[in-house]
C-alpha cells in the first residue's frame, strides 16, 4: 500500500495526519502539481478526478477522496478513534467535519486558488473576484468557531477528531492565502496551540 500525495497541499495533508494519530506508517510517492504531473493520462487511471492523495492498494486498486480514505483507516485501525464513538457521536463529528471542510478549508482554497499567481494553471479560469469574496466567508467562520471553542475542548466535543485535523489543515493554510487570524479570537488560539502541538501536526 502506498499514498500518492504533495507534501505542501492540503488534502494530502489531512491524510498524513490522521494516520498520524493512528501510528499508521506507509510509504509515500510524490507528485509534483506545479510540474502537472497528476495531468497526465497515467494518473488520471489512478485518479479520474486528477486529485491528491490517492490511496494504493497492493493488487494495484486505487482509493481517492481525503475522507474516504480516512475512513478506511478508521475502519481497519479503530484505536484511536478519530470519527466518532456511537451512533449520535459519529454523525456529530461527521457534521462538524463537513462544516470544516466545506465551510473553512474550501473558501481559504478558494481565495488562495483564485487569487496565487502560481495557480492560475491549476484554477482555470481563475477568477480573483471569486477569490476576494471568499476572505470574509473565512473570517465570519473563524469568528464563529471561536465562540464555539468557548464551549468545548475540541471542534466535535471533548476528543480530538477527523474535524480538528481539517480544522488544523484549514487554519494552516490561512498564511499561503494571506488571511490573518485576527489575536482578539482567544479560543480559536488556545485550541490552535492545542492542536498543533500534538506531534502528529508535523506531519
Ligand atoms: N475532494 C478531493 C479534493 C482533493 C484536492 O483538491 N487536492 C488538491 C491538492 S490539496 C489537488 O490535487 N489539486 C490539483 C489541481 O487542482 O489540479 C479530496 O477531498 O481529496
């Protein structure tokens, strides 16, 4: 098995992550987006979608989509459980991960793919109003994630979750995308520090 990802993109980041918590070591191949590689016809077999990271299994098969393959994961390493307990506790950590992902992590991609010099041969066409209007989508999320985080420890609860990890990604990514985080935001800041001191942040 091995993960075909971009050490400095932000989806394949999620997945190093996770199976960072989980102590899952597998062996990584590089594809290099600036270069166009994942363009060409041969990955586009391992990858219609023309996307990293892409799982491969040993017989050759392939797995996309950042949270399905966590949940592969999930589903063959439990221990420790990154998506959720029971039935109530799984569809909340589902809720807030789709929240991080479709409400956090994609508007900071939006601004920074539609407005980087760099990604205008990825992000076609690139169209930097479709970028501009998506900074205070991500600054009214901060805002309300911080009156979250008064609440609870992490984003789906009192456990570390799949939510944090896109949340962490997400919050990373705000520098390539010249979002600032403003200091007065105290929660978001005492889980931010949180997070990302845990080792698996450095993956
Ligand atoms: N829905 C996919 C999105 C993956 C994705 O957008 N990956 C980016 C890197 S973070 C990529 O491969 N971009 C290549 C491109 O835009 O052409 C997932 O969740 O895995």
């Amino acid at each position: 098995m091995r993960l075909i990802e971009t050490a400095r993109a932000p989806n394949p980041r999620r997945v190093r992550i996770f199976l960072a918590e989980k102590g899952i070591e597998i062996p990584t191949e590089q594809v290099d987006l600036g270069a166009l590689e994942h363009k060409k016809p041969e990955f586009a077999e391992r990858n219609p979608m023309r996307r990293v990271p892409v799982l491969v299994f040993d017989d050759g098969s392939t797995l996309s989509e950042t949270v399905a393959i966590c949940r592969y994961f999930e589903e063959t390493q439990p221990d420790p459980p990154l998506m959720g307990r029971d039935a109530r506790g799984k569809a909340e950590v589902e809720m807030w991960q789709r929240r991080m992902e479709l409400e956090f992590l994609y508007p900071i991609m939006h601004t920074f793919r539609h407005t980087h010099p760099h990604m205008a041969q990825l992000e076609v066409p690139q169209v930097a109003e479709w970028g501009e209007a998506n900074r205070p989508r991500v600054l009214k999320m901060i805002e309300f994630l911080d009156a979250e985080l008064a609440e609870r420890q992490f984003i789906a609860g009192d456990e570390y979750t799949i939510a944090d990890i896109t949340a962490l990604v997400a919050a990373d990514f705000m520098k390539p995308a010249k979002i600032e985080r403003p200091d007065s935001l105290a929660n978001l800041a005492r889980w931010y520090d949180e997070v990302s001191s845990r080792p698996s942040a450095k993956a």
